[in-house]
C-alpha cells in the first residue's frame, strides 16, 4: 500500500505541471517568472522519464515579443530547432526520447502582425517543453547531462527538481557548477 502511493505521487506531480504549463503561460509568468532563471522538473516512472522545462523566453531569445526584425525571427528559429531536437540541452544516458511538445510564446510562431503586444510595456512571455523518454529499466540510475546553460549564458539560475519512485528532491545549478543530475530510481 505505501509503495503504491509513492508510485503514483510522481504521475499525479507530472500531469499537473504540465496541465499547469500547456493550460496558461500568462498565469506562470504572473506566479514565477524572473529573469535569469528556469526551472527543470523530472519525473522518473519505472522506465519511463518526463522532463519539463520552463524558462522566461528572455533567457532563451534576449526578448518576450513576437520576433519582429530579421535577426529576431533567426534566433526564435534557431530556438525553436534546439528545443526540439534537445540532445545538446538536455541528455539523459540510456533513454530514447519518445515524445515532446514545445511551447514557444503565445502567437509569435504565427506570421500575424499583433501590435497589440507592443503596447503592454510589461509583457512577458515563457517558453516551455516537455520531453517523455523511454529509459532502460535495468540501470540502477540515470545521469541526466545538461547543456543550458552552456547553451543560454542568460540564464543564470536552473532550478532542478525530480521525483522517482523512492526518491524526490531538488537544487539550483548556477554556471559554475557540474552540469548533470543523478536520478536514482
Ligand atoms: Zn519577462
């Protein structure tokens, strides 16, 4: 009976994160949006492990409107391309990753033209991905290797906090630190 209920704890945590970011970004960025830093939830079920990523869309792009100029619709781009092919960022050893959907900030994937975001002067935007991975069941742990901040020298804070069947906790990384997490079943 205990071992089921710390069992199911890290689904319920999961699907509540991601409902909470896939619902609102308007409502995260009014709870926990600070520049300089993001947040990385892991979930590690059996073999199956979600990651969910969360970060002001300044630490990523240098801006939180839709791109506008030339340059601006590069970087959104490239960002996009990191994001959705994730391995510099985030790389867990001995996992396949199965699924993903990332969330860039609302309508500036779109080509409309909204003026109306530029009349807001304090307008903030996150960017978000969660990635679901098939990992061996066999390995005693999982190194999770992070390239971030490597990748994203704004950001300068990467909450991490992770739940398995038995274990959950939680630290900041700052750039100064080794860039991987341990997950322990
Ligand atoms: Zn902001």
């Amino acid at each position: 009976m205990k071992i089921k209920q710390t069992k199911n704890k890290p689904i319920k945590t999961t699907i509540l994160v991601v409902g909470l970011l896939l619902g609102s970004s308007q409502l995260i960025a009014g709870e926990a949006h600070e520049h300089g830093t993001a947040d990385l939830q892991m979930a590690l079920e059996v073999e199956q492990l979600q990651i969910v990523f969360k970060s002001p869309a300044m630490n990523l792009l240098g801006f939180e409107h839709a791109p506008q100029s030339d340059e601006e619709k590069q970087v959104f781009a490239a960002v996009a391309e990191q994001l959705k092919s994730p391995s510099a960022l985030i790389a867990p050893a001995g996992c396949d990753l199965v699924s993903m959907d990332v969330d860039m900030p609302e309508g500036a994937e779109d080509d409309h033209d909204e003026h109306g975001d530029e009349e807001h002067e304090h307008h903030h935007a996150d960017i978000s991905a969660s990635y679901v991975y098939q990992c061996s069941e066999s390995a005693p742990d999982i190194t999770v290797t992070l390239g971030l901040m490597q990748t994203y020298p704004s950001m300068q804070h990467l909450r991490v906090a992770w739940v398995s069947d038995q274990f959950q906790g939680g630290m900041t990384l700052t750039p100064e630190d080794d860039q991987w997490i341990k997950l322990t079943h």
